[in-house]
C-alpha cells in the first residue's frame, strides 16, 4: 500500500495535533490519542447535547482525529507488553498469558510479546523523527520559560500553601508542608511539573472551594501561568 510524502504526512500531523490540543485537550499540555478521539467522536455524535445545544463539529477536527490511530494502536501495544511482562514477573507461565490473548500455544504468546518489545523500541525514532525533534523543541521552550518565571511559579506555590489545607481535594493530594517544601526546594521546571500535575484538581468543574476568595484567587493564578507555559512551548506567544 502506498504511502504519503514523508514530509507532508509530517505537516499534516502537527498541524491535527495543534487543532486538537487547541479544542480537545481539556487544558492538557499533552494529547492522549485515544482519549482525544473519543472527544472528537462525542462531539461530532453530538452526546449528552439538547437540540438547541448542538454545535457542529466541522470535518477537519474529525480528520484530525483519525490522524492518531497510529498513536492509539501503538499505545494499545505498550500497554500490551507492560501487562504481560507484569503477569510474567508475577509467575504467570506464557501458556497463561497465551490463554488470555487467545493464543493457542504458548510460543505465540512469547513471538507477540518479542515483536511488542522491538516495535516500542524504534516506533518513535524511526517513524516519526520530526515529531520528536518538534517536541525536544517545545521542551526546551517550555523550560526556557520555566526558568524565566521562576519568581512566579513559586509566588503560585507559596498561595495555594497558604490555604492552609482549606480546600480539602488539593490537600489529599498536595498539603500545605507539600507545597512548602515544593516552595523552598524546587526550581522552575521542577515547580511547574507539579503544578501541571496539580491541574486535574484545580481545573475540576464544580470542585467546591473553600469559602472565601483566596482559594479562588490561588487557583486563577496557577491556571494562568500553565496557560502561559502552554503558550510557550507551542510558540503561541506574541
């Protein structure tokens, strides 16, 4: 089967994930495939929408989303591998990992998971070099400006610290000696990694905040700044 241009296949790529990271990323950073195609589905299916709510979803954020089959399949494998290396080191015998691929013996299941293990190894670096160099990129970038806005990222640490536990979904997860310490100990890139893993939380719609407005005034200023870091790394700055 015949194949595109290599360099427009590449063009093509980054331009679907930009429109995806862009309308379905949900504020992430990053695009999970399978994830972001089942928004795209959602939305062109219109669920959970009233005939006066329906928007239309245009053919190119559907054709954005069919761009990353390959991701998908390729982290369908991962994950794949990762689970039969962990029955593996659990004892389970490649008779039983082949039982529950529906393999019939167990040699198919030991060549499938040869074949995974060498298909992850060279998957990014042979198929797609551009998109990996565009993502060093962007990871330089975002770093650049990690370290640029240090002060600020850990001005934004240090308010949601001085919560002091009162919002109880950030302090299951982050207390306020956490982010003391993440304040005192960490540098930029550092302060915004956890931040970012912070966002869930922060971002969560109808999350109850504690009442008053520091809790609200802590979490606007940690969203902003990833948005500001987002921006950075897509070049999507003025």
């Amino acid at each position: 089967m015949a194949k595109m241009d290599p360099e427009a296949r590449e063009q093509l790529l980054e331009g679907a994930e930009t429109l995806l990271l862009t309308k379905y990323s949900g504020g992430r950073d990053w695009i999970e495939p399978v994830r972001v195609m089942h928004a795209v589905r959602a939305a062109a299916d219109r669920y959970g929408l009233d005939d006066a709510e329906q928007a239309e979803v245009p053919a190119d954020d559907v054709l954005a989303a069919l761009t990353q089959l390959d991701e998908a399949r390729a982290a369908l494998d991962t994950l794949e591998r990762d689970l039969t290396r962990a029955a593996r080191r659990r004892g389970a015998s490649w008779q039983q990992v082949a039982d529950s691929l529906g393999l019939a013996t167990r040699s198919s299941a030991e060549s499938r998971f040869v074949r995974l293990e060498r298909d992850a190894a060279t998957y990014r670096g042979d198929r797609y070099p551009e998109r990996q160099r565009a993502e060093r990129a962007r990871d330089r970038a975002g770093e650049a400006w990690c370290r640029a806005n240090a002060p600020r990222l850990r001005a934004a640490v240090w308010s949601l610290a001085c919560l002091d536990d009162s919002w109880p979904q950030l302090a299951r997860t982050a207390p306020a000696e956490k982010l003391d310490t993440w304040h005192r100990e960490l540098d930029g890139p550092g302060l915004a990694a956890r931040l970012r893993a912070l966002r869930l939380i922060l971002d969560s719609y109808g999350a109850e905040l504690p009442a008053g407005t520091e809790a609200a005034a802590a979490r606007d200023e940690v969203l902003g700044l990833l948005e500001e870091l987002h921006a950075a790394r897509h070049g999507l700055t003025d």
